[in-house]
C-alpha cells in the first residue's frame, strides 16, 4: 500500500514540474491533449466501467459541448457565459440521450447510443447556419482567468492539470460513494437491485448525467485548446478512440482511463510522426493489449508486479479464475 | 388481518397460463410451505408477489395494503424481501459489502454521492451483527467469488433479515446444499422471529415439512390442496402429483 501512495505522489510530482522538465512546447501541449482526454476517458468510464452500459455517441455529446462554447464566443459573449451555457446544454443533451438511450441495455444500448452519436454528427456536418457545416467554428481567443492567459503553452498546461485533478478526485469519490456502490450494484445485479429497494433506472440516469458532466467539460478544455471544431470531432471514430481509451487502460478503474489517454493520444500524435501507419500500430497495441491483459492495462501491470514481487499474486489469480466461473451462473 | 392476500391471481405467458386463478391467504407470522412438480408455476408466482412479474388479472395485498401495481423496488420499502433459487449476489464484492448493498436499499443514503461508504460505522456494525446471525462473521471480509455454495446461502438470508421484512420469501433455500450445511440453514431459518411471515418454496420435504405449518400444492398454475401438515400430506392428490406413491 506504501508502495501505491509513493507511486502516486511521485506521479503527481512529475506532473506538476512537467513544463520543467519535458522538451519544448509541442510536447507540453501533447501533454495538454492527454488531460483533457483522460478526463473525457473518466466520464466515459462512468458509465462503461461502472454502470455496464457502453455508449457509441459520446463524441456526439462532446462535440455538444464544444459547438456550444464556439457559437456563444461567436455571438460575442464573454468566456465565462459561454462556458456556463455549454455546460447547461450539454446536460439537457445528457439528459434527452439518457432519457432514450436507457430504455435499452446490452447490446440495445450500444446501438441507441450510436444512432444519436451519429444524428448529433450529421446535425453538424448540415445545420451550416449554426455549425459552419464542414468549415466549422473558430475561436478568437482562449480565456484568461485570475489575469492567467491561457494562451500561453504552460499557464493552459496547468489550468488542464487542475480540472483534470478536480475531475478524478470527484471520480475517486463518487466511486466511493454509497450511489457509486449502488451503480456498481446495478452493474452486476440489476434484478437483484430492484428487489432490494433501489430505483435501477435513476441509479443509471444519474450516472449518465455525471458522465456526461465531465465529458463536457473535457470538451470545453479541448474546444479552447484546438480553438477550432468541425463535425469530424463528432464522427463515430472519435467515439471509439475514447473507448479504445477507457478498455485499453481498465474499464472499472480510477486510472486506467487515464493510462489509456496517455497511451492513445502518444501514439495519434507523437508516433505518427515517425510512423506513417500510425492506426496500424495502435490497433497491434489493442490487440496485444486483449490478449496479453484482457482487464486492462492498469490492473494487468498490478497483476503481473503481485506475480513478479507478491505472495499475493496466488491469492488474486484464484480470485480472477472464481469470479469468471460465477459470471457463467 | 392477513400478511399476504393474493386473490384471483393469473398471469399468462402468450399460450402457456402459469398461474390461473390463484387465491392465498397468509397469517401474520405464517410459516407457509408451496410445494408443486417442477413447471407448477412456484416462482412464477414469487415473482408476482415481490413484482417481478406483472399479473394479468387478480390482487396482492400486504397488510391490507393493495400492492398489485406498487413497483418492485417499493415492495422492499414496504416490508418483503426474497431470497432466490439461483444465487443471485454480488460476485465482485465481498460477503460484508454484499450485506451492505442491502442495508444501503432502503436507507436514503443510497442516493448519497458524497460520503465514503465504507467509512458508515453504523452500515459496518449492521452488517456485521447480520453475518454474525448467520455464522459468517469471521469471513466478512473474503471475497464472494472465494466462498462455498453454502456459505452464499447464508449470505442470501442475511442480506433478507438485514432489511427486516415482514414478509419473507424464500425461493428453494436448500437446494444444493449439503446434510450439514442444511441442518445449519435449517437452524438459522428456525431462529427467526415471529413478527416475520415467511413463505417458502422448497422440494426437500423432511427439513421444509418440519418448518412449515401450513402448505399449499401448486400444480399447472392451479392451487390444488391446501391445509395443515397432515392434511395436505394425507390428501390423495398430494400422493398423485407430487409426493408419489
């Protein structure tokens, strides 16, 4: 346990000293991209990792939120207002897609939630008057709270860092909670919930609205970052890259979004400038990943250091063999 | 008054008529018996009662209280908890944080995302006195997936008396389980006071016979015989369709 917290404040400590010590801005701005997409990784989470239900159109939300900011900026109010306002229409959006989406679960989910990711992109490929269409919106300026411009490199760096430290501590917690236990419950146990008193279905509204919180958050970081967004941000592509993020670092995990945003967003831009087929080596990543860690990278590396350092790696490989013998039941 | 009123109770499955017709009336802190052939619509009934299942026509009634279109999740506010035929518990978790869920079910702080819940002395302590009950106290922390078919037995019953119903039903509590580890569900099921009515599904007539007071022979969704011990075991037509010749 020892070794867990010096691990993480070690992590932290790298974290906050990173403009220090990495080389040149791209990279601090790399570093940048990886926050805010870890935190759009942690909302999705939420609901693959924790409530069982894998949504397909969160890029959809995402660009809700993002569209939002730039169409206010655009009708010349300040970045506060327009921050505020895309928070509160990207959670009546979270809200009308939960309140559709979660007639269904499983597979029905899945597909519910690919139709409105896609419904959502094809109203920014065409509603021009609003989005631009292909041209897309523009943003002048990025904001400078507290006389902090965030037009510089390092102060955007840290501004990311906050909210993204904000974002997991508000996971850690969640997680903890009694309605987190009550989400992981309806993971598990649907049937099971209901008749021990919980209202399934608000446990899973709930969640939903959580998640769609911190993905509209990440994507008002992102919007500023890029100062730019067109519909290709809302395509079914990004949608799998968040995913890809969530299963690649450990679905269910505090950090295994996160690892999965670092590890995503390293190879799309830093690898792929050094290799021109980029998704080829992402996709061999993934399946390496499936097949060498099925949970995950996260909880695959704390398995194989328990098996490496632990008597304990015994104990927890019983476990994983146990459970996977009742999943059948 | 009665603990449980069923009347005229049906429920169809397209063709196939499950439960037709079914009246029952349980006393305040009845041991009550169902026992019928496999396919006699036993838990289909459960699952109206605890509202699983919608019927198609007829009434429940618990403590005078009409609960036929009162949603599942409220039947649990309202007093009844079930145990079920197939284990249905939390495999991830451990046996503690099993009970835990269901202490959790009908406290308002299910809906708390602020607290940490395992900080909740008074949730530990509760728990804890529930698995003492039943004799798993000294394993609370194990996960499930580690423990025997029995032991998730008793967890199932805890995690039912946790939430101090007043109607109790148990779905085949002895199915798969070993003599000793029956004689120890057996005693456990016997400990419970009588301000809970339990009614009770079960197939193993030397251990459910000696619980129950009075039992009610279910076959082809139809209640056939009903009545006291003996009458119903004397009764010819528990010999043909069920206990055999």
């Amino acid at each position: 346990m020892n070794l867990r917290v010096l691990a993480l404040g070690a992590a932290l400590v790298a974290l906050v000293t990173l403009p220090y010590w990495m080389a040149g801005i791209y990279y601090i701005n790399v570093s940048s991209q990886i926050l805010f997409y870890a935190i759009f990784a942690l909302g999705l989470n939420v609901l693959v990792g924790y409530a069982g239900l894998v949504s397909l159109g969160h890029a959809g939300l995402f660009g809700v939120s993002a569209y939002a900011t730039g169409y206010m900026l655009q009708l010349g109010f300040g970045h506060p207002t327009a921050i505020l306002v895309a928070l509160v229409i990207s959670m009546i959006a979270m809200a009308i897609f939960a309140a559709l989406s979660l007639r269904s679960t499983g597979i029905g989910f899945i597909m519910i939630t690919l139709a409105l990711g896609e419904i959502l992109w094809g109203l920014a490929y065409r509603w021009i008057s609003l989005t631009g269409g292909d041209n897309g919106l523009s943003l002048k300026s990025r904001p400078a709270p507290f006389g902090f411009s965030l037009a510089d490199a390092n102060t955007f760096y840290y501004a990311s860092l906050i909210i993204f430290l904000l974002s997991l501590a508000a996971m850690t917690v969640f997680v903890r909670s009694p309605l987190g236990a009550a989400l992981k419950g309806t993971r598990d146990q649907p049937r099971r919930m209901n008749a021990l008193g919980y209202h399934v279905w608000a446990i899973r509204f709930f969640a939903c609205l959580f998640s769609g919180l911190l993905t509209s958050v990440s994507a008002i970081l992102f919007v500023y970052y890029t100062q730019f967004i067109s519909p290709q941000t809302l395509a079914l592509t990004s949608s799998a890259e968040v995913l890809l993020m969530v299963i690649s670092g450990g679905a269910g995990t505090l950090l295994g979004p996160v690892v999965g945003a670092g590890l995503v967003v390293v190879v799309k831009t830093v690898v792929s400038g050094f290799i021109e087929r980029w998704n080829f080596l992402l996709g061999a990543i993934f399946v390496a990943i499936v097949i060498l860690m099925p949970e995950g990278l996260v909880p695959g590396s704390v398995r194989l250091w328990r098996r490496v350092w632990g008597k304990r790696g015994r104990d927890a490989g019983a476990g994983v063999v146990a459970s996977g013998a009742e999943a059948k039941s | 008054m009665s603990a449980l009123t069923i009347s005229g109770l049906s429920k169809a499955f397209g063709g196939l008529r499950v439960t037709r017709k079914v009246d029952l009336n349980v006393a305040p802190g009845e041991r009550r018996l169902i026992i019928g052939p496999n396919g006699a619509g036993k838990t289909t009934l459960f699952n109206l009662i605890t509202g699983e299942l919608t019927p198609d026509s007829g009434s429940i009634q618990l403590f005078g209280q009409d609960i036929t279109n009162v949603p599942s999740r409220r039947r649990a506010h309202l007093g009844m908890a079930r145990t079920y035929q197939i284990i249905t518990l939390f495999a991830r978790d451990t046996i503690i944080h099993n009970v835990t869920l269901a202490l959790l079910g009908l406290s308002p702080s299910r809906w708390n995302p602020l607290i940490d819940l395992k900080r909740q002395g008074h949730f530990v302590e509760r728990a804890q006195a529930a698995l003492e009950k039943v004799g798993l106290a000294h394993i609370a922390d194990r996960p499930l997936a580690q423990t025997s078919y029995g032991e998730r037995r008793r967890v199932e019953i805890a995690m039912a008396l946790t939430q101090n119903p007043k109607v109790l039903l148990l779905d085949e509590p002895f199915a798969g389980l070993s003599i000793d580890e029956r004689r120890d569900v057996k005693n456990l099921l016997l400990a419970i006071p009588r301000d809970v009515t339990i009614v009770m599904i079960e197939h193993n007539m030397d251990v459910a016979l000696e619980f129950a007071e009075r039992i009610t022979l279910l076959h082809f969704g139809e209640v056939i015989v009903e009545g006291n011990r003996t009458e119903v075991v004397a009764d010819p037509r528990t010999r043909e369709v069920y206990l055999g010749h």
